[in-house]
C-alpha cells in the first residue's frame, strides 16, 4: 500500500486562477467561483459571467477543460470537482485546477483522492491562518503527498464511487420532491388545519370548529390542546412505544 503514495505534482500540473475579479456580465464565458464547488459537484447557477474580451484575458495563463479538478486553495478548503465538457470558463478567484497527468491518473479518481478523508487531513495539516481567510499555498501543493494506486484499481475505484454519486444525484431531487409534499401536508394540516375531518374533508375549510387559544394567539380545531412536548412523549417513552437509540 506504501508503494502507492506519491505527490499531487507527480500525477497533475497545478494551477491557480487570477487574484482579481473581471467585470460580471448577464451571459457569456462563466467565471468559476469557489462557492460554486460543494461536495465534490460543480453547481454552475453560483458563478457569474464575463465578457468574450475578458475571457481572452483571464485565460491567458490556463483555460479549464473537461477532466481537469477544480478545487479551492482559500476559505472552503478541501472543496474540489471535475471540470465538466463543453462548458467555456475561466478560473475565478481563490480557486486553482488539477490538471491531471492521464498516463497516470484517472481525472475522476484524482478527484475521489482529492476529497477522501487522508487527502482532507494533509490539507487541514497545510492549512495557513491568516488574519482574513485560511488557505493552503499553491506553490506547496505538488509536495503534498496523495495516494495513487495502478491505472486497473483506480479505474475500479472510480466506476463504483461515480456509480454511487450518480444514485445521489438521481436521489436528490426525489428527496428534494418529498420534502416540499411533507412540508405543504404540514402546513395545510397543522398551520391552516384543513386536515382531513371523519367524512374526509378539510377540517377548517368545510366548517369545523375552531375555538381561540390565547397561547397562541390564534384560533385552533376545537378538543386539540397545547402544552409542553414531554407531556405527549414520555408516556409513550415509558409505555416503550417509542426508543431513543
């Protein structure tokens, strides 16, 4: 296992973006920003625009491209993701590039190398605090030592972890759907109390009675009560209907 550690600058070029902000436009080339990378994904709605003009110039050192691994060397440190295809960017401020070395690392396992807890660790050990933001030095970054098996294992590696995230990112706008439905069948219930009655129709809207509470200052379904939660759960923890793990 010894065998397989190596540096960041043995298997990529590194580089950093521009230390100024161009003009931001409506449309056009997206110049990337840090807040843009969260947990190992590039979420491009959180970057600005720049002209073509700019563009030229803030790309004259390096231009992103698709597998190259973006990542944050100032404030979210740690965060990183893949330059996705066919997307026109230059590289905002705070944020630097992986550009991997394809004869030895694969772009998407340089990326799970770069966000896995011993990598995280060695960026938190090379962490500068500064009066104004942490950050780690570029110019130290090729010394940083990272984990780098044989082109089969990472190629192994990264279809099961890439199969993984791609489960997480069918999931999430699932998950996103059930949280706005439990949120709205909160508020039509216990908020508007148009829950439904003994012959299933809203509570309120369909003339139930509603009596006021000068607790809450409001008006609420007649026979409902309102007092501390404990009231409610410890009989149910002491009958064992409820567990606390």
């Amino acid at each position: 296992m010894a065998d397989y550690m190596t540096t960041i600058g043995r298997v990529a070029e590194i580089f950093d973006g521009p230390h100024a902000t161009p003009f931001k436009t409506s449309h056009g080339p997206f110049f990337l920003s840090i807040s843009s990378l969260e947990n190992g994904r590039l979420d491009l709605s959180k970057s600005s625009h720049l002209s073509e003009d700019d563009f030229k110039k803030w790309t004259k050192r390096i231009t992103p491209r698709k597998g190259d691994v973006l990542f944050s060397y100032e404030t979210r440190l740690g965060e990183a993701a893949l330059m996705p295809d066919e997307i026109k960017a230059s590289l905002g401020r705070r944020m630097g590039l992986l550009r991997p070395r394809l004869d030895k690392v694969i772009p998407k396992y340089l990326l799970y190398a770069y966000l896995s807890p011993a990598f995280q660790q060695t960026i938190i050990a090379n962490t500068i605090t500064g009066a104004t933001v942490d950050r780690i030095s570029v110019s130290e970054i090729p010394s940083f030592p990272v984990r780098i098996p044989g082109l089969g294992e990472q190629k192994k590696v990264a279809d099961l972890l890439g199969h993984i995230d791609s489960k997480i990112d069918c999931n999430n706008p699932i998950n996103a759907e059930l949280e706005s439905m439990a949120k709205a069948l909160y508020d039509y219930w216990f908020v508007q109390f148009d829950f439904p009655d003994a012959d299933g129709k809203p509570h309120k809207s369909s003339g139930g009675k509603m009596v006021y509470n000068a607790t809450l200052g409001r008006e609420i379904p007649q026979g409902w009560a309102v007092g501390p939660l404990s009231d409610w759960l410890l009989p149910l923890l002491m009958n064992g209907q409820v567990t606390v793990q």
